[in-house]
C-alpha cells in the first residue's frame, strides 16, 4: 500500500483520537487498488470478503464515513442513489471532472480543467468568491456509441 497515504491517514486518525486498525487498513488497501475510484460500499466490501471474512458490511460503511469525515474519501452520488467513494483528490492538486456514460454507467475522469476562467469571470461579475467546482458531463462512452450506432468498437 501506497506508504504516503498510509502516514496521511495515520496523523490524521491521531488528531482525532482515533486508532488505524486492521479492518481500516485493508479497506484502504482496496480504495488505493483502485485509484480510478467509484466505488460503492458494496463493491468495497466484495473484494474484501474472500481475504477479510471477518469484516462486515456494516464495518466497510462506518469505515468510510469515518475515511469521509477526516478528508481522506471523497464521497459522490452519480444520480443512481448510491454513494461512490474515491480516495480524496483534494491532496493531488484540482479535483477532476467526470464523464458518465447514459448506457453502461460507466465513469472516466477528466483532468484537464477549463474552468478557471469562467470562475474568474463568476468571481469578477457576482463578487462570489469561488473556491471549487465539479462538473459532471453525461453522454455515451466510444464502446456504447458504436453499439448504438450498430458498429462494433476496435
């Protein structure tokens, strides 16, 4: 597991009392696999069972509010009323932007952020001072549009 995302959790479970424990690191294990991110609880919880029996469901959502609250998670609902968890982005620099695909679900990343100036120009027009932003773009990824347009994808 990544050693600098280890010692984040630990000083930051320390300031608040709190004890990294066994379940606790073995659920971040799984999030740092994962570093695309958008998992659901249950999905956490299925790629803990086989090597982890002993940590429950119930355990892998209290974990992740607790990983939520101290800013190592960051939590998103996509529309479909589930949450989906990613490690936070806020610690990398900009959070990045997300592309959802209408047909499968899928959801790709976007970094590239061009944005910046139409915060500028929201700041400067409306005196709101902007810190943060998230964009979503809904639409159909390469594989679903050429489904839908009968062609099969390279």
């Amino acid at each position: 597991m990544n050693k600098m995302l280890l010692n984040m959790v630990k000083e930051r479970m320390k300031k608040r009392s709190m004890r990294l424990t066994p379940q606790r690191v073995a659920i971040l294990e799984v999030l740092d696999r994962d570093r695309a991110g958008h998992l659901g609880a249950d999905e956490i919880y299925a790629r803990l069972r086989r090597a982890h029996p002993e940590i429950g469901l119930a355990t892998v959502y209290r974990t992740l509010d607790m990983l939520e609250q101290i800013g190592v998670l960051h939590k998103t609902d996509f529309g479909e009323g589930r949450s989906q968890f990613e490690l936070d982005p806020k610690d990398e620099g900009h959070y990045h932007h997300h592309l959802i695909c209408l047909e499968c679900g899928r959801i790709t990343e976007f970094q590239d952020d061009l944005l910046d100036q139409l915060e500028a120009e929201i700041a400067r027009k409306s005196g709101f001072a902007v810190v943060d932003h998230t964009l979503r773009v809904y639409g159909y990824c390469r594989p679903c549009q050429a489904k839908r347009e009968g062609v099969t994808s390279p």
